[in-house]
C-alpha cells in the first residue's frame, strides 16, 4: 500500500526533488539524471515519485521553470537597484556568468537537451520559450527602456550574445571580457 503523505511532506518532499534534480542536472545532464537517485535523496520510495511528478520530463520542467524564474527576480534586482542601460549590461553579465555555471541552460542544441526537450510535451517546450521571450519584453517594459532596434532584434542580438558560451572554448582569448566588451559597447545601439 502506497503511503500517503501530509501537505506539508508533499511541499517538503516535491521541493527536494526539485533541488536534488537541478543538482544532478547541473552537474551529470538529463540522461545521467536518474529518478531512482532523486528519490533515494528525497528520501522516498521510488513508487512515490508519480505523487509529485506524472514523469521525469515534468519534473525537468519545473525544474528549468523555476531556474528562469530565479534568473529573471534576479535580473530584476539589479534593474531595481540601477534602472539604466548599465543596469541592464549588469544584468546580462551576470547572466552570462550562471550560464557558464550551469552549461545545460544555455545549450539546447546538444545530444542531451535534445532528448530532453524531444520527450517534453510541445506545449511546455512553447512555454518555456515564450516565458524566456517575454521576460524580456516585460523589462524593457517595465523599465522603460527605449529601444533603438525594434524589440525582436534586440532579443536576438543579446541571445547571439549569450550564445558566445557555445563556443568560448574557440575564443581565443577570456571569453568573459570578449563578452563584457561586446555587451558594452553594443548597449548604445539596442538603447537611447
């Protein structure tokens, strides 16, 4: 007979599935990620695991969820504290930096994000897309700032900019200043 939990374990429980995967997944990617282990962390039989999660997909989910919901507080914290155009170059370095930290948020092309997002229903693939898109545009919003280039543009300039992790290996030089320079000096040209 499966044990039924109260709320409060099922908070405290689903909580640390949630941080024991973006543990594993930060470190060993979405196929080495395995429920088994998460549970034995979470303290749970693995039978239980279908009382928080229908799968491992909706688990990774909400994981990557939570983890673009926590860059964008923090993103906006700098922006609360420096609502300028330097506030948003901050902003996107500090970004920069938790990406490389955290290699599977910025590369969605390789073979393990690939069979993530493959095995992830198309429309929390769309939401996620849309929620990274939109927090965007919502900045710009809320801070008013005026854009020189027309909003999709400026998106794709700082994705592009973003990107460079993909192949900061090929550099040739400190990707972090190579970063730094590019964002500060294209800044003029997204904004007023």
């Amino acid at each position: 007979m499966a044990k039924s939990f109260t709320e409060v374990e099922k908070n405290n429980i689903r909580e640390r599935l949630i941080l024991e995967c973006e543990n594993h997944w930060s470190k060993y990617g979405y196929k080495k990620t395995n429920i088994d282990e998460l549970c034995s962390k979470a303290g749970i039989a693995k039978g239980s695991f279908y009382t928080f999660f229908d799968s491992k997909e909706k688990l990774f989910f909400e994981v990557l969820n939570g983890i673009q919901n926590r860059l964008i507080s923090s993103i906006y914290e700098i922006l609360n504290s420096m609502p300028t155009k330097e506030g948003f170059v901050a902003s996107l370095k500090m970004l920069y930096r938790l990406y490389d930290k955290n290699p599977f948020l910025y590369a969605p092309r390789d073979h393990d994000s690939i069979a993530f997002l493959n095995k992830l229903p198309k429309d929390m693939v769309s939401k996620l897309e849309h929620n990274n898109i939109q927090s965007f545009y919502d900045l710009i919003e809320k801070y008013d700032f005026k854009l020189k280039i027309d909003k999709e543009k400026a998106f794709g300039v700082c994705n592009a900019l973003l990107s460079s992790l993909l192949l900061k290996e090929d550099i040739g030089y400190n990707y972090f200043e190579v970063f730094d320079f590019m964002i500060e000096n294209l800044v003029d040209d997204i904004f007023e």
